[in-house]
C-alpha cells in the first residue's frame, strides 16, 4: 500500500503537488485522452520508484515522489510519440528504457542539491523519442496524430482544459478538466493561478508571434504556462510579476526552439524556472518587499 501511495504521489508531483489523490486522478484523467497514455502514465512512475529503490536512493526522496514523475512523463511521451496507432513491443521497451534513464539524470540533480523541474523527462526524450522518430530506429516512426481543429467558437471557450490536458500529452476535454480538479483537490490557489494561466498564455503567444490559431486553441502554447504558475504561484504581487515574466519567457523559448525542428516538450518552464530561481534568490537576499515600495509613495 505504502508504495502504491508513493507511485500516485510520483504522478502528482508532474504538477509539483505531493498529493497522492491527485496522483491517482491524474492517472485516471490520462486514459480519456489514450489507454496508452494512462498505461504509460501509471507504468512510468512505477519503474522509476522502483528503479530509485533498487538503487538505493534517499528513502525520503522516493517517499517525496521524485523519481516518478520525470519516469511517468517519459513513458507518456514514449507513448505519445509512437504508440498511439498501436504499442508494439519495441515501443513498450523504449518507454521502459526512456523511464529508467529519466530516473538517473533525476538523481543527478538531486544529489548535487539541484532543481531538475522536468528537465530529465525533456532530456532523454530529446534522445529516445525525438531523436529515434527522426532516422526510424528499430523501425519506429513518429504516429502522433494531426490536431484536432478546436478553432470554432465553442471548441475555443474549452481552450484551457485542452491546455491542462497537454502538460501530459492528452487532447481530451475530460482529460483537462480532470487535471483541473486533481489540482484543485491538491491546492485550490494552484489551481486558479494555472486557469489564469491557460488564458494569458495564448494571449501574449498570439501577439508576440504568428502562431497558427489552432495551436493556440489546442493548448500548445500553455502547457508550460501552467507548470510556471503552480511552481510560482503565490500572495505577493512579486509572484505576479514573476508568473507572467516567466510565461513571457517561455513562449519565446518554445517558439525559438520549434523554429530548429527539435521538439521543445517543456523546456521553456524550465529554463525559465531555473531564472526564476536565481531572480528570486538576489531579490528576496536584498530583502525587497512591495510593502517598502510602497511606502516610498505614501505618507
């Protein structure tokens, strides 16, 4: 039971949320958009527990779900990229293998006191989807389908569910709005934040950029919008400052890293999270605070 637990807080932590129940809703969600998804979403973060606990790593950092969710994104992404018009047994090794390595480029980070976010999932995805798609190793070509058209005026009101659906790679409502309210159940103000999230996203994409509108409309443009606002999220206006500069910046790097042809997956959270970090560090070691701000204008 105890590792059961441990495997769904693993999916939540996808979200950064240590919620178990969450976990096990967002698994669920997964099978709405693909079975292979759900499969791939549940199967990953138990190989990565498992592959952190046969290599005896920190038990405190397994039971913290830390080694699941780069291992279940991976094995999602594995899925997403070539078994989505069939698994056939190369394709379930690869997300075996993309889910083990995932665990190990985790581990790196975490025992140098590093944050990896979900850099270990884009990492070996670079190499064992991204990669393997563009020569055809082992004879897997890339299957993921055409977006669905969600640019009618009544498919677009759904636009941020569809967002909340492909920070896992789905592209179902239901999908979304359960992703929505595993969050909620986890941290209501989370949950808010990467609503608002969804719609100033592709707001600021469509005005930077020439983004075809169905990209937009299919959430393409928000999924690391909405990992920015749960890893920022807060009560200060600082935090504001930080989620729409983050967004901001995530857009352009997304959109610069299509522009080459490599699939960006959510490199733009998390070079823009690591930023973020480093911003965060200098302003609150100088102690700046709204409250002395204002004061300055104040009487």
């Amino acid at each position: 039971m105890q590792f059961i637990k441990i495997v769904l807080v693993g999916i939540g932590q996808i979200f950064l949320q240590k919620n178990g129940l969450s976990g096990l809703i967002i698994c669920i969600a997964m099978f709405f958009s693909h079975w292979a998804l759900g499969i791939g979403c549940l199967l990953g973060a138990i190989i990565g527990t498992l592959t952190a606990i046969k290599l005896n790593y920190p038990k405190e950092e397994i039971q913290q779900g830390l080694y699941g969710f780069n291992a279940s994104l991976a094995f999602m992404c594995t899925m997403f990229t070539f078994g989505l018009k069939g698994v056939s047994l190369p394709v379930f090794l690869l997300g075996v293998i993309s889910a083990v390595v995932a665990t190990l480029v985790m581990r790196e980070f975490t025992k140098r006191n590093w944050v990896a976010y979900t850099f270990p999932f884009v990492f070996t995805c670079w190499i064992f989807c991204w990669g393997i798609s563009q020569i055809g190793l082992f004879g897997l070509w890339q299957t993921t389908p055409e977006l669905v058209d969600h640019t009618a005026t009544l498919e677009s009101i759904k636009q941020p569910f569809y967002a909340w659906a492909e920070v896992n790679f789905g592209g179902s409502l239901i999908t979304g709005i359960l992703l929505f309210i595993a969050i909620a159940i986890s941290s209501p103000n989370v949950a808010i934040w990467g609503m608002s999230a969804t719609i100033i996203s592709p707001t600021l994409a469509g005005f930077l950029f020439d983004i075809e509108p169905n990209q937009l409309a299919n959430g393409i443009y928000s999924f690391s919008a909405i990992l920015l606002a749960c890893a920022f999220s807060g009560n200060r206006f600082r935090d504001l400052v930080y989620v729409i500069f983050g967004i901001t910046l995530a857009i352009c790097i997304q959109f610069g890293v299509e522009k080459t042809g490599l699939a960006p997956y959510t490199i733009g959270f998390i070079v823009t999270a690591w930023l973020i970090l480093w911003i965060k560090g200098k302003v609150d070691h100088s102690k700046v605070s709204s409250e002395k701000l204002s004061n300055l204008f104040n009487p």
